[in-house]
C-alpha cells in the first residue's frame, strides 16, 4: 500500500510511531490552539488553530505516510514532499502581505495567490491532478467591505482554477473551508499523477453550481474524489453539512444537521460505490473529522453519532466556525482499500 493516514497521533511520541520511517512522512496536520503550537516538524505540516473538544491531549496530530523515502522542496510559503506520484503541500499566506486595492480585498489576492503557486507547482512537478484541499481562514463569516470573507476566498480560489485553464466545474479537488482562531490563510493539498475521479451527491446542488445568493462566484470543489495511487483506492469525502438542493436544512437544529450530514455522507458514498472497483465503501470504516462551531454541542453530537455512522468508526472532533453562519456542524472523511491483481481489479 502506497499512502496511509496516521490518525490521531500525540505530537509526543511521533519518533516511537514512526520508527524510523520519518523519510517517508508526506507531511500532516497538528490541530491545536496557537498557544500550544511549539514543535517545529521535517516536513509539511498544516497547523489547524483549532480546540478540540472532549480530548485530554491538547493536540493531536495526522500524518501522510508514504511507502517509499520522499523528495522535498519549498518556496515562498509553500512546503511540500512527494514520492514518485503522490505529492502533499501547505501553504500560509499572510494577508497582510496583500496590500488592498480597489475591486478586491487582501484575503481575495492571498487565496487567488496561494492556489497560483500551488498549480505552478503541480506543473513544473509533474504531478498535476489536484485531489483533496483543506483550506482554513481567520474570521470565515466576517463581513468586511460588505461581503463575507469565505465569499472573498471563493473569488480569489475561482480565479485561480480559471487562470489556470483548470476549468471550475466538474473535474474539480474534494475540499473543505474552515474557520479558526487566527494566523494566515493556510492551504494543505494533495495532488498525484493520476486524476482524480470526482464524486457528486444527486440530493445537493453541485457546490460550483450553487446560485449566486451564496456569493458572486461559486466554491470550487466536488462532494468526493476517488483517486488511485498504485495498489490503492482512496475516497475522500469533502467537508458536508445540512445542505438539501443548495439550502441548509435544520438551521438551529443540531442534532437533525447531525442527521442530514450522514445522510449526505451515506448518499455520495452510494455514487462512490457505482464508480468504485474495490469493495464498497461503508459508513462505519470511514475516518471523520468533525468541525463543530460551538464547542459546547460536542456531548450531543457524540450521543447522536454511534447510531449514525457505527461505534467502530475514527472520529477527530475539531471547533471551527462552518462557512454558513447557520450551520453547526460539518464532516469530512476519508477511507483507503486495497486494489491489486490479487483482487481480480484492473489497474486504473
Ligand atoms: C457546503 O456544502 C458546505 O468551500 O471548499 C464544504 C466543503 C463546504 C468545502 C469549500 C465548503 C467547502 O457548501 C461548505
């Protein structure tokens, strides 16, 4: 198997858990609050401002693991490794390094910029299908020069997929958008030889179709992506909340956004499953990452949750604001199978 996620690491003990595999590290991310950001890491790693309710450790961290000893380089604010087909960055940008200008705002150019110099990347490295991007904002529903700053950062993100002639529907990366506590605006992507398969949910709007009262310009990204490193298939499930059509359903209901999220969940994980060749993906193998906006709902979630998705299923929960002011919770998820001769699969 080519690439696998270590979940739910303490930053403590990684050199006993790594055992000697460091050279192998893609890069990762380490969900804690600024103050308790202290380590300094050897390769790529997103740092998610983030409380994580319910958990004695005050953070924890994920990593990228692939087989064989990595490359890597950076430039200007972007870090990145990569094996021969899978490739993983992060970026931070300051956005007061964007001066304003007129017709834009600093954290419009800083996501226009970041997603330039993430696509220059993937072309000059060869490696250009962009699969999964997680990114994360300060002050996500704050409305400054009178639109909201996740409808800035979906300009700016726009205008890069279309400079770039990656067109800004369709074939388009799994995401997630994110609010935390403060610093830059922090990109973290994978990216691999071979394009992704994108996966859409028939009960939502495709999110780059949504209409224009959600902002001027559309989210890019699609509701799942399988992709295909060697022996492998991997889907990854976008960030997904009470959506229906392109409305949110349940406002102030948290447990029935709980509900319709699995239900959305369970529903691309249905299209995945006529696209996929290796066995079906199910609820209760996944690993979630929980965004909750208010840390206080996390013994509800956590009551609602095993009926849901299973009581063997991974969960991560994280405190981050959901780029919909009436939403207050979103999930994301990932699984990887196994695919080979063995399985009677052809090779994608
Ligand atoms: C939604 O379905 C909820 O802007 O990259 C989910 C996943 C959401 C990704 C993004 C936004 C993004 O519209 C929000």
């Amino acid at each position: 198997m080519n690439l696998s996620l270590l979940s739910s690491l303490s930053v403590h003990n990684l050199a006993a858990v790594l055992d000697g595999r460091q050279d192998c590290v893609l890069g990762g991310s380490l969900i804690a609050l600024p103050a308790k950001v202290t380590e300094a890491f050897a390769w790529p790693q997103q740092r998610l401002r983030a409380a994580l309710p319910g958990l004695a450790e005050d953070s924890i961290n994920e990593l990228w693991l692939a087989d064989t000893p990595c490359q890597s380089g950076e430039s200007a604010g972007l870090r990145w490794r990569r094996s021969a087909s899978v490739l993983f960055g992060v970026i931070e940008l300051d956005e007061s390094e964007f001066p304003p200008r007129e017709g834009s705002s600093p954290l419009q150019d800083a996501s226009a910029e970041a997603y330039r110099r993430i696509f220059s990347l993937l072309d000059s490295q060869q490696l250009p299908h962009l699969w999964r991007v997680w990114n994360y904002l300060a002050e996500i529903n704050a409305e400054t020069a009178g639109l909201e700053r996740y409808r800035q950062f979906n300009i700016g993100r726009q205008d890069s997929f279309l400079e770039f002639r990656r067109g800004a529907t369709g074939n388009v990366p799994a995401a997630c958008a994110l609010g935390v506590a403060g610093g830059p605006l922090s990109i973290a992507f994978m990216a691999g030889a071979h394009p992704a398969v994108p996966v859409e949910n028939p009960r939502q709007v495709s999110a780059y179709n949504y209409p224009t009262e959600y902002g001027p310009r559309s989210p890019i990204f699609s509701r799942a992506v399988l992709v295909y490193p060697p022996g492998q298939e991997i889907l990854f499930i976008s960030g997904t909340a009470s959506i229906v059509g392109h409305q949110t359903v349940h406002p102030g209901d948290l447990v029935g956004q709980c509900r319709e999220s699995v239900a959305n969940i369970s529903a691309v994980l249905d299209e995945a499953n006529r696209l996929a060749c290796s066995a079906p993906f199910v609820l209760s193998e996944l690993s979630y990452r929980i965004y909750i906006r208010h840390a206080a709902d996390l013994a509800r979630v956590r009551d609602a949750l095993p009926a849901l998705i299973g009581v063997e299923a991974a969960v991560v929960f994280v405190q981050a604001d959901i780029c919909r002011l009436d939403l207050l919770i979103e999930i994301e998820a990932f699984a990887s199978h196994p695919r080979g001769v063995a399985d009677g699969q052809p090779e994608k």
